[in-house]
C-alpha cells in the first residue's frame, strides 16, 4: 500500500530558471539557518584530507593484492562510509557519454522538461525539491529521477527522450554500474565475516532496487546562503555516484568536520547508505554529506542506488547480533523507511535512530 502524496505542496519552481533570470540575490526560499551555512556551520571549514581512494585494478590478481584492497575498503567502509575508486570495471567513455547526456537534457527548452515533471507519489521524472513540508526551506538544485530495477518498474517512456542517445545510453551506465555494485557487495560481505552472497541475499539476490537521481546545480548568486543539497546520509544500501571531475561540490561529515572530496579522474565516489548500516549493525557507517553550490560553474552529478528490495525486512545480520553486541536497529522494510525520509526530506544523520526508534 502507497501512502505517497500526490502533489507537492506548493507550485514547483525550477532552479535554473531562477539562476538564467540573472537574479542577484537569492529569494528567502534558499536561504539556510546560519547554522546550515556553507561558511560558518559548526563544522567550522571543509577540511582539505580527502575521502579514501582506491584502485580496484588488481582485484582478480594474487592473494595478496586482492587482500590488500579488500581491507583498503573494509578501513574505507567502518571508518569514512565514503570511498573513491578507480579501475572499477566501467568503461571511463561511457561514464563521459552519460554525463554529458544528462547535460544535454538540462539544457533543453523548459518546456521539453516540464513534459517529465514529477509529483511525490514516485518522485520519478523532472524535480527541484525534495520532502513534503509547506514553507520548507528549498535547495539550490534540480533533479531527474528515474527506476532501472525492477524491471517491472522500469519504464524508458518515463526516461527523457532528448537527447536522442540519453535512454540508449543510460540503460548500458546502468547495467555496468549494478554489475559493479554485485562485485562490491561480496566484498563486503566477506569484510564483516559473512558468507560472499549474505548481503545480496538479504537484499534480495536478484530482485533488488535499483535507481538513479541525476543532481543539476546552477551558478546561485549568493553560494554562501544555500546548500545544493542539505545534509543527509543515504536512505538505501549503496550510492555510486559519478561527480563532476572539473566542479568540486561534495563534502563528507567526519569528526564534526566537513570534508571537501576531490574526485579524481574516471573515478566513482562510493558510500554506504543507511541499509547497509543496519545490516552490518553499525559496523559500517552510513555517513552525512551535504553539497555547496558557486557563483561561475553549474554542476552535474548522478548519483546511483543500489537498494534492497522494497518489501524485505531489513535488520543486523544474525551472525553480527551477539550478547556482546546486540541489534541496533529494529526489522523493517525499505518501503516504510523510504516514505518516512520522503515525506520529511533531507535533514541530517538523525533520520536513521528517529524512523528505527533505535539506540545509535
């Protein structure tokens, strides 16, 4: 049963047409708590350590080599919740040739868009916000959202049309990037001690979600204001994001610092989401992150994720759960933790201890 709304609350606008308006200021709508502020969070300044990179490349190789990458990933993994890879497997031109389809379609008429204009009961299409609040302060970005897997969702009509090569495209980054995703989740697996296939079954083996959240943030003429997207830890299993190589963005929560991750060249930023946290009880960390915007250079990235499938009970593996070190977090499904984050938006670490009711 889907409770989902079915319209936002108030009219959407469109972010970058507020950006090509040449408005200088932002409206009030944009503008965060000084306390949420790129310039003077609690966090004080982006540090300048960057998230963990790894080089996938001799992962078939000798024992050796192979132990010594997986236990670069499992430091990753408990330690950061975010890590960079490279030699991952998926073709750097294709990576290129997705962004760059992505980009097209942003920069399409507005009228060729708003054909995809989404409402919250899939969230799939053309967005520019996030959560269900009434007055809520906005992010300074727009979004495409749209279903790979199940395939029963799936449906390439919902994907845009324009640019002519987008659907071709993504359906090919999409099967790489699952196929990826299958690899790094036996990895992990075997990290916390578990059989090579426990994560993926308890994600569902073959059946699971998966979807991808292309993120467009425009020039904002008051960068130090907002936030491209507020800060928030994943709600699903795993995020392969592919960021832009020439705008930096992104930053990571560590230690009440905020990161500043610079991606490297043909490279994934990957973190675990909240599922995954749950199922590793808490050994792996699910890790907020937040995205700045600038004043000169718009911004793409798209972001992938892996999730369980929607109606299986997710909790800490039983080999995990000792007198020693209990379950942390109650049995319940991706669909009920999946609403409760959409219907409130992105608000920071709390969403996994407040929706599990749970010690952290």
């Amino acid at each position: 049963m889907n409770n989902s709304p079915k319209d936002w609350p108030e009219p959407i606008v469109r972010v970058q047409s507020l950006s090509e308006s040449g408005l200088p200021v932002i409206p009030d709508r944009y503008i965060k708590p000084p306390d949420q502020r790129p310039s003077i969070s609690p966090a004080t300044q982006a540090s300048h350590v960057n998230i963990p990179l790894i080089d996938l490349g001799d992962l078939n190789g000798d024992h050796e080599k192979r132990t010594a990458i997986t236990e670069q990933i499992f430091q990753a993994s408990t330690e950061w919740g975010f890590f960079q890879v490279v030699n991952h497997g998926v073709c750097p031109q294709l990576m290129a040739r997705a962004r760059q389809a992505w980009y097209g379609f942003f920069h399409q008429p507005m009228e060729v868009k708003q054909a995809y204009a989404n409402s919250p009961k899939t969230y799939e299409g053309y967005g520019s916000r996030l959560g269900l609040e009434k007055g809520a302060i906005l992010d300074w970005g727009d979004y495409y959202y749209l279903h790979y897997l199940p395939s029963s969702l799936k449906d390439q009509n919902k994907w845009p049309a324009l640019p002519s090569d987008l659907r071709a495209v993504i359906d090919e980054y999409s099967a790489q990037v699952v196929k990826f995703c299958g690899a790094l989740m036996k990895i992990l697996s075997q990290n916390l001690g578990l059989g090579d296939e426990a994560l993926q079954d308890a994600f569902g083996g073959e059946n699971i979600g998966a979807c991808l959240r292309v993120n467009f943030y425009p020039k904002c003429p008051q960068p130090e204001l907002t936030l491209g997207l507020s800060s928030h830890s994943d709600p699903g299993g795993l995020t392969v994001l592919l960021a832009d190589e020439n705008v930096a963005g992104l930053q990571v929560r560590k230690n009440d610092m905020w990161t500043a991750v610079k991606p490297a060249p043909h490279a994934f930023i990957v973190n675990i989401g909240d599922q995954i946290q749950v199922l590793s009880n808490a050994k792996y960390k699910s890790v907020e992150h937040r995205v700045i915007v600038n004043s000169d250079r718009e911004r793409i990235s798209l972001a992938f994720f892996y999730n369980p499938k929607s109606d299986l009970l997710i909790e800490p593996a039983k080999e995990l759960v000792t007198p020693e070190t209990p379950a942390l977090y109650p049995a319940m499904t991706f669909d009920q933790y999946r609403l409760y984050i959409r219907t409130r938006g992105p608000r920071g670490k709390s969403q996994l201890g407040e929706s599990q009711s749970s010690p952290r």
